[in-house]
C-alpha cells in the first residue's frame, strides 16, 4: 500500500508538472517557470537530517526545471524515472498516463525543443548528438553550465532585498515572476526551519529564521543562504567564496561569536554537504587573487577552505586558488602542502596572466576581468556578469583526419593545401556550432527565465530582461577543443615526412590510418621519429601554437556574426579526450585508434622526454589572451614535495608562472600506486586524480580513463 | 676545416629541470664516455666514447649518443633561465665522465660562465690535474664523487686507482674551489665502517660545503636491461650511514 501511495503521488507530480506547463504554453515563459518551481521545490529538497549543518540536500528528480542537470531548462530523464517510480505499482491506466507524460516530454523538454528549431543547414552540419557515442567531428551539448552568480549581493541584499529589488522591475510579468521565485526560496527556508525545529536542531533553526527576516550577519547565515540559493537556482560553482564571505568569518571572530575551530567546522561541514551533491565535474570554490574589496577578511576565509579541503578530501569541492600579489603568500605554501599530500587541490591559476589575458579574450576592462572565475572543469567567466556556458564539442583530430582520409588521389601536393583543408574543415565546424550556441540562447529564453539566474546576473534587473532575454550584460558563448596535441603533432609529422623529407608518401600515410597502422610498422616508426608537443621544440610547439590560434581565432570571429558578446575556446578537457578517442580512427601522430587524445594542452603522454621544464615551456607557447580557460596536468612523485626539494618545486611553479603558465593542476602519486589501484582497488579507495578539469577517485574511472592517466608522464625527482 | 678542439663532444643525454645535480633547477649535460668501471653503474651506455646502439634486437633498442656542438648544447641550457634565476641553479655536466672530454667540458663550462649561468661540474675526479685546473675559473660547484676506500677496493669496485682522485680532491680544495663531496653508497658493496669513518674525516679536515650521501636506486636514470641490480638500502642501512658519517642520507 506505502509502495503504491508513493507511486501515485509521484504520478500526480508528473502530471501537475507537466498539465502547469502545457496549461502556461503560451503565456509568458517566467510565470510557467515559476509555477512549475512552486509544483517542483517540495519535491526536489530532501528532508533534514539530524545532525544536519546547513539546510539543502538535493533529490534527483526525473522531471524538473533545471539549467544544467544533464540537459537544460526543462529536464526530463527518462532513466530516471525507471528508479523513482515504481511502475508495478500502478494500475493499467495510472501507466498509460505515465506514458502520456513520457510522450509529452519526449517533445517539451527543452533540449528537443533546441533540436526542432534548427534550420536544415545546421541540422545537416551537426546530425548527431551522441558525441560520447558516435564518431564525428563536431557535436552539440544543451545546457546552461557555469552560472556564477553574485552572491556578495545576495549577501548585501538579503532575501528582503531582493523582493525589493524585484518591485523595482518595470516588466510586471518579471517583477511578478522574480518575487514568486523569491518568495518561494523563502518558503523553503520556512520549511527547513520548522523542520529544524522538531529535529530540535535549535541553531539551524534560529539560522534559517534570520534569513528569512534580514540580510545574513553571520558566516553560518551567510553560507546557508549561499547553499539554498546555490541549490535552488541549480547554480553548481560558487565563485570567489573568500571574498563575499571573509568578511562574515572576521566580523564573527571580532564579536567572538565562533573562534577559530568553530569557524573552521563551519567551512568544512559545508564542504562536507558540496561534496554530497556530487556534481562529478563542478563545485568550483575559488579563493585568492586581485580584485577582492577585503583581501585580509578574503584571505582568512582562503585559510580556512585550504585546511577544509585538507580535512574533508574528496574529488568536490574543486578548490581553485588565483595566486597574486593581493594576498597572504601563505597560501601558496599551504596549497603545496596538500598538492604534496596528494589532495589534487588547490588548482592553481596565475592572475598576473590570466587577468589581461580576461581582458582581451572577454574585451573587458581591468576591474571586469579580475571578477574571472573558473567554473565546471576550467572555463572562465566573470562572476555575476557574463554567461558562457560550452554548447559545443569539436574533436579537431577527426578534423584532420577527415581531411587526410578525403584527400584527392595522391594527396595535397603541399603542406599548405593540406593544412589550408584542414582549418577550412575546422571552421565550417564552428560555424554551425557558434549557430547552435546562439540559438540555444535563444531558444532557453523564449522556453524560460531562469529566474534565479536573472535576480543574481548584473543589469538584468535594471534592463527589466530576463537573463537570456537581453538580460545579462556579456553574453558569451565556449566551445570546448579537443585533439589539439594530437592534431598539432599529426601536422608536424605529416609535414616533417611526406613534405620536408619526403620520407613517406601521401598515400602510405593514408593507407596507414586506413588499416590502423597494421602491417603499416615502418611508415608509423616513421611518424613517431617526429618532433612532438611538449619538449620546448620550436617546430613541434610553433605547430601546436599554430592548430590552438588557429581553432581561438577561428571561434572567436563567430561571435559578431551570431549575435554573441564572445564565442571562445576552452581546452578544459572533462574526461572527454579519452571518451573521443574511443571513437577516432589511426592519427599521423603515430596514434592507434580508439587510443585516447591528449588531455587538455598537455603532450601525448609519454612524448615529453626532455624534463619538466621543457614541458612547462611549451605549455606556455599557447597564446593565453584567446579563449575562455585551458586546462594542464602535472603528474608528479611525491619526493619533489621531500623537505630538500620543495624550495626547487616552488621555484620551478613559480617560474613557470612568470613565464606566462596560466593554470596548474596537479596530481602527486607514485607512478606504482596506480597500477597496483588497478590491480587491487579495494587498497586504494581514496586515491585521488586529477583527470582533466575535474578530479576522481582513481579505483572509480573507466579502464581506459585509468590506463590514460597512467601514460602521462610522472615527472620524478631526476 | 679543423674544428677547434673541444667545440664538439658526444653528449648521452640532456635532462633538463633537474632536482638532483647540484643547487637549484639544473639542465644536466650528460657527456658520453667514462674511464671507470663502476660496479653499480646505472648507466653502462654511458661508457663508450662513441655512439652506440643498446638493447639491440629488443623493445628497447635504441641509439645513444648525439655528437653536439657547445652552441647546440647552450641553446638548450639557455632556454631555461628563468627557473635557473627563480631557483638559484644553472647548467651540470655529468657523465659518463666529463673530464674523460676535458677539451669540451671546459669549452661548455666557460660558455655557461659567459652567460652568466651557475655551472656545476660532476666528476669522479679521474683525470690529470692539469686538465681540471682548467675548469677552476668556470665551475661554481664541484660535485666529486668519493666512491671506495682504500687502493685495492677502489680498484676493484671502479676499475682505477684512487691515487690522483684524492689528489684532485685535495688540490681542488687547496685551490679555493666550491666542492660537495658525492658518496654514492650500495649497501654490502661500498658501505662498510671504514669508508663511512673516511668520509666523516675527509669532510673534516678538508674545506668541502657538503657531502651527499647518495643511497642506491635499482631503478636508474635510463637503467639498460643488463645493467646489475644490488639490493637497496634498508633503514638499518640508511641509519648506519648518517651514524657513522654524521650526515643525512639524500631523499
């Protein structure tokens, strides 16, 4: 009977969900959205718990609105509505209208709505969207990722506030909308709090009552009211935590409200609940560098996130320090202590590049710039102030191949024709894609107002316009890159064998890919004798410098003609560049298909043999000032964290920095553990890596994400 | 046209952003060619003064040695001087034995002077003074290896005779010049009570700015196939050795 009763009222949400939002079709898509929260919230937020810190633990949902829970706007996932609802349960016709609802969903949600409304020609240019599952070149993703949100004026304003702010709007629809969706949050603090209360969890209580009632005056309101907006509006980063909330954890050790242990519980415990999200590739929690208006305040905060990542390791919250001469040189220290520890955090970015690198790439000013933050797994925005969520994926080395494979008989007859066919392939590519972001845009802001986005975005308010709806001040867009190592190395053998020393012809290297390099030893020996990435060769780098500006410029001239305030690469690298690779055919890089790509900027593992720093020298030849965030690894053994060599350590870092390195990320394992992880995973359950822009438990990644991770280089102290 | 001498020499290997050869950062000059015949030897490709192939007819087969000009060489070293400057280090020349090329290892040692880059010189100290005192003026830091004590056991482990390296050594010293000494220690080899006192004693009567006690790896640098495999240190090992030498064990 218990099983029954919660498969109908489960049903009835379905059908209220889904009968709200064919009722409000064609009304005004903020009141649909903000109906359809009100049926949704009740549902979505989990119960407290006892012991509970902070209030906001998520449920999964098979139907709901969301801006990034695997599709966009209004999400319905029909895998996971095999678990949530227990079909046996119902009866006959109970199933049929949940067939009904599946079938009405298969049309309305919004990824099918974004697919409907591509014209021909861009429907024939991007056919598939089954990237993780089909060979191709170039594929859209639907999702709107990587809002980072304002909270500093969450935190100003207050939920009071901001009903405020909201009568300020001079679109009523809007105004009405965002004081629902206000109001709902509110309830929903209203909730917890009585919740709080018969769990007789008197201080969550009395947290949650508080903001209801005023802005935060706390670090714990201050975080609570940060966690439920953050959950609430489906927002996944949460940007520069040290600055809009070091001012909370000192005015809280001044008054002697928390000491020092207190404040540290506090910071780990929302760790803690971050982690339990578990969003696999976001949780971006930036501290350090310039712009922050208290760096003192930011920086006692910064201390306090180092020591919780330390005491509540795990691949989430993704800790990302901005070094800078703005802050307490400590912190540096403290973030080589747990990169030593093998915590593959904090990552490491450098303002002294990344900020004028922000402001040509973005075309903003100094003071926008240094609000850069790396949301997901490594794109930046400017937090509250640009949206730039990755619509698209373009495998530049099945680009190339492509072209190789089609060439005319006996091949191009010069290294240019075949690299001028190639860059036109890539950028017939991006064409469609810079399309398709745009009309994603446009599409999610004729579907909805992502409201909780537009309270917290800047001008949207002022400009009366939902976020997508000329609401936000920068519109942006990224395409994420993968292959360029490969592609870059493929050219420069191609061009090293076929042309310069005519070692190989056109045709062998064709049939060589052709047939996977079997029966083909010599022609790939041939190709592997090549200069590759990753060696501070001028001819391998100059080639990778020139596919990575090529692919930059190519995206960022798209930006005008579709309408965008900025369409940039991010080379962030998921764990895609192995997903990809299953799928992309023998490259003239000496690469067998199904092979993994490079990950990121990084070399082809194992092709950087000529030391540390000749690697870190070539990961610096990539113009930083034309895209949106790259990311590269750094495997390191522990012994360069032993006493004797960190100072050399620090020093390499730091040069490396100086040099123009834009972002680190770092993974310390004896290169044997892995191995003896795969071997005996049951020894290794809190082995962290750093797989691409996001970090994992080794024992839990794919055999061939595993095996990937393992050809990287291990640089040692040699 | 005659080459100047010493304006080429083989080179084994380059390692760059090195943690191990010397203070700082350190580009590592590997030279080709050793007159010693160290028991442990790591790198056994490194003994011949040619060009060779190793690990012919295996997975492993491979060419070792390239002929390189001093310019070719400092235009690697060059490319590194900002973690030289950040870190305080600078160019090595190791080997094989680079005074066994004396004429380029001067040429390579005087260029990185030139250049303003802290140059170490790693040697066994095999080689006649005269060619040695050449390097004073341009090596910042000796790294001199004292492998065995004793006439008889030097000879047996390494091949030659102690005589002129403890020469050296003292001569090196008497002339002013920076010197770690580089004990390269295998447990049951070259470890016994006697030579660890000598250490203690030469580090105590001679001006040296350290000793580096350097335990076995089985696992070396570019290690071939047949190179031999000593057991490594234990702690009691290690513990033994800082006892009786008064100085730490290298990490």
């Amino acid at each position: 009977m218990k099983t029954r009763a919660r498969a109908t009222e489960r049903l009835a949400y379905l059908e209220a969900f889904t009968q709200t939002h064919r009722r409000l079709m064609d009304g005004p898509p903020a009141l649909r959205e903000a109906a359809c929260l009100r049926l949704q919230l009740p549902w979505q937020f989990a119960p407290l718990r006892p012991g509970d810190v902070f209030a906001g633990r998520l449920n999964a949902l098979p139907l709901l609105f969301s801006p990034e829970d695997s599709g966009v706007g209004y999400v319905f996932h029909a895998d996971r509505l095999v678990s949530w609802i227990d079909r046996d349960a119902l009866t006959r016709a109970e199933r049929s209208r949940l067939e009904r609802v599946a079938t009405y969903w298969a049309r309305y949600r919004t990824d099918a709505v974004v697919r409907r409304a591509y014209p021909a020609a861009l429907s024939a240019g991007l056919p598939s969207d089954a990237w993780t599952d089909e060979p191709g070149i170039a594929f859209p993703l639907y999702r709107m990722a990587g809002a980072t949100l304002d909270y500093g004026k969450l935190l100003r304003r207050g939920l009071p506030g901001l009903a405020e702010d909201c009568r300020s709007v001079s679109d009523e629809v809007l105004r009405a909308a965002l004081g629902q969706a206000v109001g709902l949050l509110n309830g929903l603090c209203r909730r917890y709090a009585q919740e709080a209360e018969r769990l007789g969890e008197h201080e969550l209580n009395t947290t949650l009552g508080a903001i209801t009632d005023r802005p935060p005056e706390t670090l714990r309101e201050a975080i609570q009211l940060v966690w439920l907006f953050a959950l609430v509006s489906g927002a996944s980063n949460f940007g520069r935590a040290d600055a809009y909330l070091g001012p909370f954890l000192t005015a809280d050790l001044a008054s002697g409200r928390l000491d020092q242990h207190a404040a540290q519980e506090l910071v780990t415990a929302w760790w803690r609940v971050i982690a339990e999200r578990n969003t696999v590739f976001n949780g971006r929690v930036v501290i350090g560098g310039t712009g922050r208006p208290d760096p003192t305040a930011a920086d006692a905060f910064a201390r306090l996130a180092l020591e919780a990542t330390r005491q509540a390791p795990g691949p989430e919250p993704q800790l990302s320090l901005r070094l800078s001469d703005d802050q307490d040189p400590g912190l540096f220290d403290t973030a080589l202590d747990l990169l030593g520890e093998g915590l593959t955090y904090p990552i490491l970015y450098d303002d002294a590049t990344n900020v004028p690198a922000v402001m040509h790439a973005f075309g903003v000013p100094r003071e926008l710039a240094e609000r850069y933050v790396p949301f997901g797994c490594g794109e930046y925005v400017l937090e509250g102030h640009s949206f730039g969520t990755p619509s698209g994926v373009i495998n530049l080395l099945e680009a190339l191949r492509q072209v190789v494979l089609a060439a005319p008989p006996g091949g191009f007859a010069t290294f240019d024709g075949l690299i001028n066919a190639y860059e036109a392939c890539v950028e017939r590519h991006i064409a469609w894609l810079a399309e398709q972001q745009k009309l994603e845009y446009d599409v999610v802001a004729a579907e909805a107002s992502c409201l909780y986005f537009t309270l917290l975005y800047d001008h949207c308010l002022e400009r009366s316009r939902a976020i997508f709806d000329g609401g936000v001040a920068h519109l942006g867009g990224t395409l994420e890159t993968y292959g360029n190592t490969n592609t870059a190395d493929s050219l420069t053998a191609l061009c090293a064998c076929v042309y310069d020393q005519a070692s190989l012809t056109f045709e062998q290297v064709r049939s060589a890919l052709h047939d996977d390099f079997t029966g083909h030893d010599a022609a790939r020996a041939l190709l592997n004798t090549a200069r590759k990435y990753g060696n501070d060769d001028d001819t391998a780098d100059a080639m990778a410098a020139r596919v990575h500006e090529h692919a930059c410029r190519a995206t960022a001239a798209q930006a005008e003609r579709v309408g965008l305030d900025s369409y940039l690469v991010v080379v962030i690298n998921n764990h895609a560049n192995t997903i990809l690779g299953r799928h992309t055919g023998a490259s003239p890089d000496g690469r067998h298909a199904g092979e993994p790509l490079a990950c990121g900027n990084n070399p082809s593992g194992g092709a950087d043999r000529h030391g540390l720093t000749a690697m870190l020298r070539s990961l610096t030849r990539l113009d930083p000032s034309i895209h949106a965030g790259t990311v590269q690894n750094l495997k390191l053994s522990p012994r360069l964290f032993s006493p004797a060599h960190r100072p050399k350590l620090r020093a390499m870092l730091e040069a490396y920095f100086d040099q123009g390195g834009t972002q680190l990320m770092v993974t310390t394992v004896n290169a044997d553990d892995l191995r003896d992880a795969m071997d005996h995973p049951e020894r290794y359950p809190n082995l962290l890596v750093r797989v691409g822009g996001f970090s994992a438990r080794f024992v839990e990644l794919d055999r061939d994400v595993q095996l990937e991770i393992i050809s990287r280089t291990c640089h040692g102290a040699t | 046209m005659r080459l100047k001498p010493g304006s080429q020499g083989i080179v084994f290997d380059l390692q760059r952003g090195s943690f191990v050869d010397g203070p700082g950062l350190r580009t590592t000059v590997f030279l080709k060619g050793c007159p010693l015949r160290c028991r442990w030897c790591h790198n056994p490709e490194s003994q011949r003064f040619a060009p060779e192939v190793v690990d012919r007819g295996t997975p492993s087969e491979r060419r070792v040695g390239t002929r390189m000009s001093v310019g070719g060489v400092m235009a690697v070293v060059e490319r590194d001087r900002a973690f030289y400057e950040h870190s305080g280090g600078g160019m090595t020349l190791s080997g094989g034995e680079p005074m066994a090329q004396p004429d380029f290892t001067a040429a390579l040692l005087s260029a990185a002077h030139t250049l303003g880059v802290h140059t170490c010189l790693d040697t066994s100290g095999h080689a006649p003074w005269d060619q040695l005192r050449r390097t004073l003026p341009v090596t910042d830091l000796y790294l001199f290896d004292y492998k065995a004590t004793g006439d008889g056991v030097h000879r047996e482990l390494t091949g030659v005779d102690p005589t002129e390296v403890l020469g050296n050594l003292r001569r090196l010293t008497d002339a002013g010049a920076d010197v770690r000494l580089r004990c390269p220690l295998v447990p049951g080899v070259n470890d016994g009570d006697e030579h660890l006192r000598t250490i203690a004693r030469l580090a105590e009567e001679l001006p040296v700015r350290g000793v580096d006690l350097l335990p076995y790896h089985a696992l070396g640098r570019g290690k071939r196939r047949d190179a031999p495999v000593y057991p490594e240190p234990t702690a009691d090992d290690r513990a033994r050795w800082e006892e009786l030498t008064g100085f730490p064990v290298t990490s």
